[in-house]
C-alpha cells in the first residue's frame, strides 16, 4: 500500500520462532471474511550460507506476484495502533488498531 492510500486494516498476527522467525500480518480483503498475508520472513540459521544480497528479512504478499527477486524489508516502524513496514520495493501501512498489542510483541 502506498502512503496517500487508507491503512490496511490488520485483523490478527502469527509469530513463529523456530529455525525460521516469521511474523504474519492477516490484512482484511475487499471481499467480505477474506484476509491476505503480508509476511517476514527471516532464516537466521541458514543466512551464513546465502549470498550477502539475500540476508536478512524477507517480504512477500499474498496479492503481488513472486519475482526471482525477494523484497527485503529496509525498515519498520511501529506506532500505538500504525506499523509502517518499507521495503525495496514499497511501503505498506497497517491498522493494527484491533490486534491485541500482546499479540504484536509476542508475549
């Protein structure tokens, strides 16, 4: 989502820590009940192995197309109630308004 556009509303998020670190934001669709996944992901076990260029968060969305090419996450903010994740490719603005903040710092 693009900055002068309305915020994604995020309806909850998945954290997993394991091999993989992974935090999954469930974004309400235009259809009615449907959500799309924004996710980052993150292999620190394995990023001693890839090239330089692939370390590091990685960023897909339900609703782009796969590339070759990962986005990677360049950073992330996060206010009361906004998360503002930049990328190398975009920027996407959420609602977290309604998630349980526990749930956003996974305790």
């Amino acid at each position: 989502m693009k900055a002068d556009e309305e915020l994604d509303v995020v309806s909850f998020v998945t954290l997993q820590d394991g091999d993989d670190l992974i935090v999954s934001f469930a974004i309400a669709d235009e259809e009615p009940g449907e959500i799309v996944s924004l996710i980052l992901l993150r292999t620190p076990k394995y990023e001693a192995l890839l090239p330089a260029d692939e370390h590091g968060v990685s960023v897909s969305h339900e609703s782009l197309t796969e590339d070759d090419d990962r986005d990677r996450l360049r950073r992330l903010k996060m206010t009361e109630s906004v998360v503002t994740i930049e990328t190398t490719r975009t920027r996407y603005d959420l609602d977290v308004s309604g998630v349980d903040r526990r749930e956003l710092l996974g305790t």
